[in-house]
C-alpha cells in the first residue's frame, strides 16, 4: 500500500530528522505511526479498565469466574478458558484493542513484587 | 528436560528455568532465561518480547514494590511452556523498562519446583499443572 503525505511542512521535518538521523524516511514513519497506534492502544485499554472496574459488581452477577472481552464499555464476548476468547476475539476484533480480563470476586488491588526495583516511579 | 542450572553470574547464584513464550494469535515465540521469584505477583515480561512475539495488551493495572512505589502496567496474554509443561492464556505484566523475565507466583503456584540450592539446579519435579 503507497501512502501519499501532502503537508509541504511536515514532509520537510521529516527528510530532515531522517537525515539527521542517518535513517530512510520510511523507517522513521513506521516508527512514527507505530508509536501513534500503540498510544491509541493504551489510551483505549485504560477507558476499557475503568469500564471494567465502574461494572465489576454487575459483572460478578454474570459472569463471576470467566474471562470477560470488553468493547466500548460493552461486554462481547466471555468464556472460562481465556485461550480460546482471546482467538475469538481477534478473529473477530482483528487488531482493535479489547479488554480481556477475569471477573473475579474482590475489590481492584495492585499487584505487588516484592524486591522489585521500580524505576521511573510515579508519585503517590 | 526439567531441570535448570542456577545462574552463576549471579552471587550468590540465583535459580533460573527456560522458559517458552508464544502466543496463539501469531504462532511466534521467543526461548528465554527467567528469574525464579516467589516474591512477585505476577509474572515480568521486558515488552519487547511480547512485541516480538505480537502478544497485546489485555488490560490495565498497577503493580507496586515493597517500598510503595507504584507503576501503571499493563498486562498481556501469553502461553508460556517450562520444560514438558505447557501452561496456556497466561497473564504476564509488560514490563518496557527491565530487561529481565521474572517468574512469578501466578506461575509458580502452578508448578511443583524443588529450589536445589546445593546442587545449582531448580527442578521441575513433576508435569503437575495446578490452577495456581
């Protein structure tokens, strides 16, 4: 697939890093828009969490012990063996990000490791 | 082969296992070394070979140290295979800063492993998989 870039500006700042940088410009704009999409993915998962967390009393009514899928705030898919969702799902979803998690019983709780070093830690 | 030398670049040295990383949705995966710690939740990926393996992002959460420092993470569905077990659809925390695997309890506590410190070797003793 040929895609066309069309702003005179950006093209300029883009030859310019590449030669900066000894990289093709092809390459720089793969990693460009892989870092973009990636972005996009956490920023989706994270809405999708916090879906997650806003029905997990509701989810625990319905769907205690399995493994949930979760789109746009909407559960689509579910099943005990998370394999054989997660397959579901892609062949479904392709490569939209979904929400796959447990529906288990207790309130949301950090994972702990102890003698971990944490670098780059965020305030409390 | 269910047993695994201890890393002896480590002092003292410290248990290790082999450990296969793959995933269904595109048949990759990756053979790699993997810390044995029964202190952490989770098991640790460094991302990048999740990335390798094309692994995505099942959800998010926040894993925390022993000191309280806390780091939003995300975690990852990967089928892992130590020796003749096979444990598939794993929950594995994504890690982009360290560059080490941890085997963590979510693993451990399916696995009967005798830690045999005198001899270097952790041992898988048996193909028992529990439910963790």
């Amino acid at each position: 697939m040929a895609i066309e870039l069309r702003e005179p500006t950006l093209i300029k700042q883009i030859e310019q890093l590449a030669s900066e940088t000894t990289q093709s410009v092809e390459t720089l704009l793969e990693m460009a828009v892989r870092t973009y999409l990636d972005e996009l993915e956490q920023g989706a998962i994270r809405r999708e969490t916090q879906a997650f967390w806003t029905m997990h009393d509701e989810l625990l009514q319905t769907h205690r012990g399995q493994h949930i899928a979760l789109y746009h705030g909407t559960v689509v898919d579910h099943d005990e063996d998370v394999s054989r969702l997660e397959k579901r799902v892609r062949e479904k979803f392709r490569s939209l990000p979904v929400l796959i998690a447990p529906v288990n019983p207790g309130p949301r709780r950090d994972l702990r490791w102890l003698g971990g070093k944490l670098a780059n830690v965020e305030s409390l | 082969m269910n047993e695994f030398p201890y890393d002896t670049l480590h002092d003292p040295s410290m248990p290790v296992c082999s450990v296969r990383l793959a995933t269904i949705l595109t048949g990759r995966h990756v053979e790699l070394t993997a810390i044995i710690d029964t202190g952490a939740d989770s098991t640790i990926v460094p991302i990048r070979h999740l990335q390798q393996i094309g692994a995505r992002r099942a959800f998010e959460a926040r894993l925390r140290s022993q000191w309280g420092e806390a780091r939003t993470v995300f975690l990852y569905l990967v089928d892992l295979q130590l020796g003749e077990i096979t444990l598939p659809g794993v929950y594995v925390v994504g890690d982009d800063l360290g560059q080490e695997l941890v085997l963590g309890r979510n693993v451990l506590n399916r696995l009967r492993l005798l830690l045999d410190g005198p001899a270097a070797l952790t041992r898988l003793l048996d193909n028992t998989v529990g439910v963790g």
